[in-house]
C-alpha cells in the first residue's frame, strides 16, 4: 500500500477515537477522589494466537540487523493481546493527571514506545538514539503536526502536542517504522501490556463508555456502570482477522 493511500485508511480509522478524545479533554477538572473504582482486565484474541511478526530490513541493516519485531500485532502464546488503547469517556472531573515527560525514541530501526498516552499539551521529547538519519513524521486526522529530520545520534527536539487525539508516528526514512501516541485531557486512558492487562483506577462513581482501541483490530465500546470502591471487571475480546 502506498503512503497517500494508507494515510487515508489511517485517518479513517482513528477519526472516531480522535473526535471523542478531543470532546472529553473540554474543560475536565482535577480533584481529589475518595473511594474510587477501579476498572481492570484484559485484551484478548479470539482464536489462534497470530504471529510473533518480524520486520525485515531494507534499509542500514548493517546498524539494524537483518530482521526486527513487528510491534503493529503482538499476542501472546495465551492469546493477550499488547498495545491495546483503554479509555474511558465522559469524564468531566477526577484524579490529577500524574507527572509526566513523555519521550519518543528512534532506536534499533523501531519506535519505542510503541504505543503510548500524552496529556494534551505537554511537550514530547523526540530523540533518535542510531547512527544514522530518522525524519519523524506525525500525523493526526491524516493532517502533519510535526516533521522533524535527526541526522545525529542523540539528538533531541521538543514538540508539544496541544489537540487531542489520536497521532500516527512514521519515519520518511525507514518506512516500516510506526507508532502511535494517544493525546488526551484526562488521565482515565490505559495501554495494555505484554500480558494484555489494564487498569484504570481512581474512578469516580457512574456510568461511563469504555473504549478499547487497536490499530489492526480497530474499535469496540462497553457501557461500565461503577460504584464508590467497586473493583469492576471488564474484558474485551477482538474477532481473528
């Protein structure tokens, strides 16, 4: 698929999850919250385990190696699937978002990491950590909001990242070469982990939209009702594609 064409795909499939992230961050109130919920579980695969997926490089193989982890589709032999966006909607007051310094690093021919969240606003550290030249090029609703060439190992450039929503990482220079960063204005939003857990905690009492978001899996919604102190259980399940 070329670039002009799969930018277009991108943006179709992250335009819903962007839109609700960008109306959750409106106006959304810290305070203390006593007795919180917590909403936890996993993502899981329906079906045989796919992969583990390598890369193979085309490009400075002789800095990369020949072959590198696809980080795009990870499951576990356990069918846990890694890398999945947690988050809840319709939160408009609750916990202080935690201290942050968000950092995007080129290294070994991949993004790390691969998958992460941002509060809107703050600065995100770029850095490329090879020897060799990375153009970082994000895209959010298949529009650039940052393009920046690092010619030099260690290199660092700062970028805030002020709108929410969902930004798509590529490298003009190494095109296999992709991440994502979930922009959001409140701190209930979870990525899963190599055994496919979350846990989103502190959560005052109500009903809220929990969505679970992949980017080859694509997007499913829960209505999650909570009480004070309730430890709430919420699985999602993604169909083999």
């Amino acid at each position: 698929m070329n670039r002009p064409i799969m930018l277009l795909v991108v943006a179709g499939l992250a335009a819903a999850l962007s839109s609700t992230a960008a109306s959750t961050q409106e106006g959304y109130r810290e305070m203390t919250v006593n007795n919180g919920a917590v909403i936890s579980g996993e993502a899981v695969h329906a079906g045989s385990p796919p992969g583990p997926f390598v890369i193979w490089v085309k490009k400075d193989a002789e800095v990369f190696g020949e072959k590198i982890p696809d980080d795009r589709l990870v499951v576990s032999r356990a069918g846990k699937i890694k890398n999945v966006v947690v988050t809840l909607e319709g939160i408009s007051e609750g916990k202080p978002w935690p201290d942050q310094r968000p950092q995007l690093a080129n290294k070994g021919g991949r993004f790390l990491p691969h998958v992460q969240i941002v509060r809107t606003g703050t600065p995100l550290e770029i850095v490329n950590r090879d020897p060799v030249l990375h153009n970082t090029h994000g895209y959010q609703d298949g529009r650039t909001v940052f393009n920046l060439a690092q010619p030099n190992a260690n290199q660092v450039i700062k970028r805030p990242l002020r709108r929410a929503g969902l930004i798509d990482i590529m490298c003009d220079s190494h095109d296999w070469m992709s991440a994502w960063i979930m922009v959001q204005g409140h701190p209930y939003v979870a990525v899963t982990g190599e055994d496919g857990a979350y846990a989103i905690n502190d959560v005052p009492p109500g009903t809220y939209t929990l969505t679970a978001w992949h980017e080859k899996f694509g997007r499913q919604q829960h209505q999650v009702t909570v009480k004070a102190a309730e430890q709430k259980k919420v699985n999602v399940t993604f169909p083999a594609k």
